[in-house]
C-alpha cells in the first residue's frame, strides 16, 4: 500500500471510529432526555460523566484526524487555512474517494444529530431549574410571608414550639 492510500485509509478509519463514538454519544442523549423528563437526578449524573468520557475520546480522534490532515495537505500543497476533507478528496485514489465521502457525510449527519439533541436536552435542563427555582420561590415567599416555615438559613429546630417528641401513652 502506497503512503498516500495508506494515509487516506487512515484518515478514513478515524472518520469512521469517530462516527461510532458519536452513536454511542447519540444513544446516551437519548437516554439523558428520558432522565430528564422523569426527574432521576442519579441516572442523569451517571449519563453525564459517559458522555465527558465520550467527549473526551471525540476530541483525541479529532486531534490525530488533525494532524494526519495537516500532513496529507503538506504533502499536497494545500494551506492550513483551507485545508478540509473536500479539499482532500481532490487528491484520493479514485477507488477509495466514494469511501471518504460517504465517512465525511456520516460523521457530519451523527454530528449535527447529536448537537441538536444535546440543545434540546441543555433546554429541558434549564427549564426544570428554573421549575425547582420557581416552585422554591414559592414555598419561600408566597406560601410563607412570616418566614416561619421554611428559612434560608435553618434554624428549625428553635422555631418548633415543643422541640421534644410528645408523650402519647406511659404504657409499654
């Protein structure tokens, strides 16, 4: 295999490897949105450090994606400013460019799918904050204008009349 097949071969792979990942990204949003709308704090956490791993693995494909592109477009000739896999696809063998293309076209879609998901999951999120932020605003203020029941600050214990537990029956 010549260096310049080997090196699209490569660069295929990567875009392929990073199109998994994005499904795998895609099916724990999908998840994350269920945890959302049905409250469960826990499985939400859980979801979240997955995806930061997944974040985490995205980010060194698109380093070695990266740097194995600046190297084919030295080889090139093409300038860091307009290198792209469509600049790229101008220089690959005939039989391996429909592979690229269909590998670029991939992982841009899986891309965007999950951005769009993660948006409508950031919106949920923020809706159900400012819920809880809503519904503490009005145990606090509205329901309690004395500031006896629920305080800022604790102190429940002084503001019970009878701080020990009453005595029903002596009889054991």
């Amino acid at each position: 295999m010549t260096t310049t097949r080997k090196a699209f071969q490569d660069l295929i792979n990567l875009l392929v490897e990073e199109t998994q990942i994005y499904g795998e990204l895609a099916s724990l949003l999908e998840a994350e949105r269920d945890a959302l709308t049905r409250l469960r704090a826990s499985l939400i956490e859980e979801i979240a450090a997955k995806k930061d791993t997944l974040g985490l693995r995205i980010k060194a494909l698109g380093e070695s994606r990266l740097i194995l592109a600046r190297r084919m477009g030295q080889g090139f000739g093409i300038a860091s400013d307009e290198l792209t896999i469509t600049e790229l696809l101008k220089f690959v063998p005939r039989d391996m460019r429909r592979e690229l293309e269909h590998a670029r076209t991939k992982l841009r879609s899986q891309a965007m799918a999950c951005k769009k998901a993660n948006e409508y999951n950031s919106m949920a999120a923020a809706q159900g904050v400012d819920l809880m932020r809503s519904a503490i605003g009005f145990l606090v203020a509205d329901h309690d204008p004395a500031g006896k029941i629920y305080q800022r600050k604790g102190a429940y214990g002084r503001l019970a009349k009878n701080p020990r537990p009453a005595i029903v029956s002596k009889q054991i």
